[in-house]
C-alpha cells in the first residue's frame, strides 16, 4: 500500500513540473514577444522623432490643409514634414528654398496646389506621381531640359490645370531672358499645350485660349525650340591656321566651287527677327536736332 501510494505522488509531481516548465517557456515567449514589440514602439518613435528634427519646425506655417516652408535653405522635402503637416494637405509651399531634390513628396497623397519656386531643380526626374495635382508653379529655377521637364509632368500630374515655368534657362521667355524674343515664346507655348493633358487651362501668366488649343493640336509637336549644343566643341587652332591670307588672295573667286544641273534647284524660305536697339550706330552721330 505505502509503495503504490509513493508511486502515485510522484507521478503527480512529476506532471506538476512538467506544466510548471510549460508554463515557464509561454511566460518567457510572451514575454520576448512583448519586448520586441516595445523596441520596434521605440524604434519608430524614435525615428519619427529624427524625422520631425530634420527640419525648422518654426519655420513652418499651417493653416488647415495648406502648409508654408519658405526661405530655410533647404535642399530636399524634408521626410518629417508629413507627420507634422499629414496626409490631407491640401495646398504645399516650398518656394525660396535650395531644393534639388523632390522624392518625399510621394506621401503628399491628396495634393492639390504646389509651389516650388526660386530653388535649384535642375530636373524634375525626382517629381513622384501627384494624380491630384491641379496647379504646380515652377518659376526661377534651373531647368535647362524643359521637354523632358513636360513630358516628366505630363505623366505624374495628368489633372494639372495650371503651370508656370517662367525664369528658367531652358523656357523661351521674352520677358526673363534677353535671349528669347515673342514670337519663340508663342510657338513655344503650342509644343507646352499640345505635351500637357488636355485640362491645362492657364499656363505662366495668362489664360490658355480655344485658338492656341487649336493650332497646338495641328503643329504642336512641330514647335519644340531649338538651342545649339552645350557639348559643342570649338577648334582651338590659332587664327593663323584658320585664315591663309596669301592662299586666299590667289585662290578666292566669287563663284560656287561646285556646279549644279538646270533642273536641281534649291532654295530656302525663312523668317528673321532683329530687334535694332541703337547700339554703335554711327549715323545719328551726324544728324543735328534741327534736321529733326
């Protein structure tokens, strides 16, 4: 009787520290599962918080759903802006800043207005998609590729209803750049329309006509401008090797060097514009005011 009465008690306690050790092993899952959850809390909390100091929280402004970071010398979107601006932000401004970079804008998901103007984009292959984007405003930048620059635009803003590009090296615009006349602007407004969606109703600073529409539809493709070669090499022979006096003295007569047949015409139509700005003329030096 004593024997199967000791035999009985250590089976039991032998089950009793079998759940005692299960138990033991789910309290320390548990508790290793609770651990690395805290850390990863504190990991993103830390790195929100890394995020929100990567820049000047006093420099930003916002009302509601429109947010303003101007003139802080900043040379990327900071990646913190959305935690303190959030995800409905309607309207961004960015301008006077050094941007040349635009990737965290990609959370700006229900953006509708951006201004980037004044800053150092010298592309815009960074623009993520802004399918809610209406208006975007360019100016003062550094873009020299505009085609490639609206072709960019057209596929991540296809709603845009506004644009301005004016100010940068590429755009022909008569009134920022000396090296631009009217009449490249207006052609160059037909390649922008006929690039753009159909929606763009203003482009830079007036209104987008049926008339422009219409003429951008039928030689739109045919008006990109053409600018020489940034990669153009120059001989660097002295004007000695250039100019042979004495061979060109012997040698020089005014008639073609080569001969053509009676029925191989050729012949060139062009325009030319020249804007006569007084510069060292000679003639008004002999003209008296009473001649006048």
């Amino acid at each position: 009787m004593y024997a199967y009465v000791l035999a009985a008690s250590r089976r039991v306690n032998s089950r009793i520290c079998v759940t005692t050790n299960d138990d033991d092993s789910r309290n320390n899952e548990d508790q290793r599962v609770n651990d690395k959850m805290a850390g990863t809390r504190i990991m993103s909390k830390s790195s929100s918080a890394e995020e929100e100091k990567d820049f000047n929280r006093t420099g930003l402004k916002v009302d509601y759903d429109k947010a303003c970071y101007t003139s802080q010398r900043a040379q990327k979107v900071p990646a913190g802006l959305i935690n303190v601006v959030g995800h409905n932000c309607k309207s961004l401004d960015l301008s006077f800043n050094e941007l040349s970079s635009l990737g965290a804008l990609r959370d700006f998901i229900d953006l509708q207005q951006l201004v980037l103007d004044n800053n150092c984009l010298r592309n815009l292959r960074s623009l993520p998609p802004l399918p809610n984007v209406t208006t975007l405003s360019l100016n003062n930048n550094k873009i020299i590729d505009v085609e490639s620059a609206l072709e960019h635009i057209a596929r991540c803003c296809p709603k845009l209803g506004y644009l301005s590009l004016l100010g940068n090296p590429g755009y022909p615009a008569a009134l920022t750049s000396a090296a631009w006349d009217e009449a490249d602007y207006e052609r160059f407004r037909l390649y922008v329309i006929h690039t753009l969606p159909a929606c763009l109703r203003f482009l830079d600073s007036r209104a987008v006509t049926p008339e422009e529409r219409l003429r951008a539809r039928e030689r739109g493709h045919l008006s990109r401008t053409v600018r020489p070669s940034a990669n153009k090499t120059f001989s660097c022979r002295s004007k000695a090797e250039e100019f042979d006096e004495i061979y060109f003295r012997v040698h020089y007569t005014p008639l073609p060097t080569q001969t053509r047949d009676a029925g191989d015409l050729r012949s060139t139509f062009g325009k030319c514009h020249y804007r006569y700005s007084g510069k060292h003329s000679e003639g008004n030096r002999y003209i008296l005011n009473s001649d006048l």
